[in-house]
C-alpha cells in the first residue's frame, strides 16, 4: 500500500496465498522477498525464469533471500540456503538482495 501511495502501480502474485493470476504484461521493477528460501531449487529456477519473463526491456527485479537460514539453528529447516552468482543489490547481516535483468 505505501507503494501505491506514492502514485506507483503495484501488482501482487501468490499462486500460494493469492492472488493466484500471474498478473499480465511487462514491468519496471519486480520484487520477491524471501520466496526462493521456501521452494526446492527445480521451482526455484522456475519462479527466476518467471520473474525474468515479467521484466521489461531495461527491467530489473530485487530478489531478497534469507541468509540465517544458511548457517546455525535454522540450517537445512524448513527453508533452505540459496546462493546464487547474480549480482548482489544489497545484503546485510540475515539477506542478501540479488540484482537480475531480463
């Protein structure tokens, strides 16, 4: 909601949660925020390659992913540890936010 009060248009998609429509057409900027942590890494590649799908030429998506869980307590629990060769946008101590393009 704060994005769209700053005048910005948002979509949402959740095949889990919902909303369950994979929205239409291209966008500026994707956002997943620890999703990757929650699916084994066939749909992992798989929700890349749609969020890839979703970007418009010169697009880039943010994709955030838990890093507690990749040592410790948490290690090998429900989620698992994702690591990736993509540019990193951002990290600090429990993320790191991964830069992708089309």
């Amino acid at each position: 909601n704060w994005l769209r009060s700053q005048g910005l248009v948002v979509d949402a998609y959740d095949p889990h949660h919902g909303p369950r429509v994979l929205p239409t057409g291209k966008y500026d900027t994707v956002l997943s925020t620890y999703v990757l942590n929650v699916l084994p890494q066939r749909e992992q590649d798989r929700a890349v390659k749609q969020i890839r799908g979703k970007l418009a030429p010169g697009g880039t998506a943010l994709v955030t992913v838990r890093r507690d869980v990749c040592n410790g307590e948490l290690a090998g629990a429900v989620q698992s540890c994702v690591r990736r060769s993509w540019p990193v946008a951002a990290s600090g101590a429990g993320f790191t936010t991964y830069r992708i393009t089309p």
